[in-house]
C-alpha cells in the first residue's frame, strides 16, 4: 500500500494524520482531549464519578471505540488485498466482534436513557493506525498496543460498574474483554510470523511505532485531564494497571509483562 493521498489527511497538534471517517449528523467529533465532555463539562468530578450522566458517557465511549475497531480492521482488509488469505479471514472475523460489541453498548447506552452522539467523539486511534502504509505495523499499532490496552481499561472499568451494583454492564464488558483477547493474541502471533518470512517488518513495526509515539505524545491529555478511555491522566502513573492474566492469554512475553508492571511502579516485585 503506498502512503495515504494527502486528500485524506489532515492535520492535528502540528502532525498530519489519517483523516477521521465519516459519521451521522447525530455525532459531535472534536480534536483535542480537553472538548470530551469528561474534561469540558465543570458538572464532572473525575476519576470515579458514576453519575448517571458519566455512566452513558463512558458506555458511549466504549461504543465509539469499538465503531473505531470495526473500522480501522475493515480498512486494513481494503488497504491490503495481497495480504494472506487467513491473516485477512482473522480481521474479517474482528469486524464482526466489534460490531457486536457495538450494537450491545448501543443498546446498554439505551437503556440507561442515552443515545449515540450525546457525547463529543475523538478518531485519535483511527487517525494514527490508518495513516501507517504497513499491515504488520497497523496490527501492531491497534491490535498490540490500543486494544492491548483496552484491556487494561475494560478489567478496571467491568470492576467499577460492578461495584457499583450494575451486574448488567460489568459482565458486557468482560464479554468484550474476553474477545478482545483473541484479537491481540492473533496480532501477537501474525507479527512473529510475518517477522519470520520477511525480518524487514521489524523495520517497519519500529517506524509505526516511532509514529503512534510521537503522534500521542502531541495528542497527550494534560495532568488531571480523563483521556478517552476516560481514565484520568497523572504524572506518576499509567492510567490503567496491567491486566496481568489476559496479557498472558494474549501471549505477551513475561518479559513484557514485567516491562508494563514496572511502568505501573510495580518494579520491586518483578526484579
């Protein structure tokens, strides 16, 4: 695939990425962490809020993810015709995951008296995964690092609805969680198999990366600021901790398991 046409760019925070995919009129799509209603709205506390208007915005939230995933999955298998029969078969059953997983919080948002488009949405993954040229770095991108991530986020936010007596909402998202699972297992895999056929795709993943990396950091909530997982952001700590038990179904190595707990300031009890 070559490099996007420069009609499909755009520019964000001085870096040019992937033009954000259309949306229905109901939708409000902003540039910057601070217009999310998490951060924009003063009515908010942070962190831990579960009023019933933060309870349909972080579903609402969720649901937008997971449009995003449907979509970045869909793009690879268009962008990339020649890529392997079966690696495209692993991302055609993705798109179907994640259209589930949106439909079911569409319905979860409308039965807590919401509807899609009553929160500002961000494309933050799309615009970076979608403006690399290599299959190899996107899945390593979006499937490894965002949906790796989410992971994290879906363990963290399926205890908080628990506690707070929703049975409902907890177990849809670790219903979620658990296929999101598979989809970072079979990036993982892909990965080292395609770096086995062709070691040049590490070249390729290191410059994906080098990109979502500066392109995240021009993005970068301030302190105290919620990102769009809707985690608040502090200096001293990741947003979420290291989902260490689906990491490893996900076949992260011990090593980079190790990695993440120490970036979490876990580090005395994995040396």
């Amino acid at each position: 695939m070559a490099a996007p046409d420069p009609a499909d760019t755009t520019v964000i925070r001085g870096v040019t990425v992937r033009k954000g995919p259309a949306r229905e009129a109901c939708f409000t799509v902003v540039e910057e962490n601070s217009q999310l209603s998490f951060n924009a709205d003063p009515a908010y506390a942070k962190g831990k809020d579960m009023s019933e208007r933060m309870r349909r915005n972080r579903v609402h939230t969720h649901m937008h993810n997971e449009m995003q995933s449907i979509e970045i999955a869909a793009q690879c298998i268009a962008d990339f015709p020649d890529a392997t029969w079966e690696l495209r078969l692993e991302l055609a059953r993705q798109c179907w995951d994640e259209s589930r997983h949106a439909r079911m919080l569409l319905n979860r948002l409308r039965e807590m008296g919401g509807d899609k488009g009553e929160f500002p949405v961000m494309h933050f993954e799309w615009n970076i995964t979608c403006m690399v040229d290599s299959l190899a770095a996107r899945l390593a991108i979006q499937n490894r690092t965002f949906e790796g991530g989410e992971m994290d986020v879906l363990k963290v936010h399926a205890d908080l609805w628990r506690d707070e007596g929703d049975q409902v909402t907890a177990e849809l998202l670790e219903g979620i969680l658990s296929d999101e699972v598979q989809h970072v297992r079979f990036a993982n895999r892909w990965l080292k198999r395609l770096a086995k056929d062709d070691p040049r795709t590490l070249l390729h993943v290191a410059q994906g990366i080098a990109f979502m990396k500066r392109v995240t950091a021009a993005y970068a909530p301030l302190e105290g600021q919620v990102n769009a997982s809707g985690a608040e952001i502090s200096e001293t700590s990741h947003p979420s901790p290291t989902n260490v038990d689906d990491r490893r179904l996900a076949e992260f190595s011990e090593k980079e398991i190790a990695d993440l707990l120490r970036r979490d300031g876990f580090g005395a009890l994995v040396s």
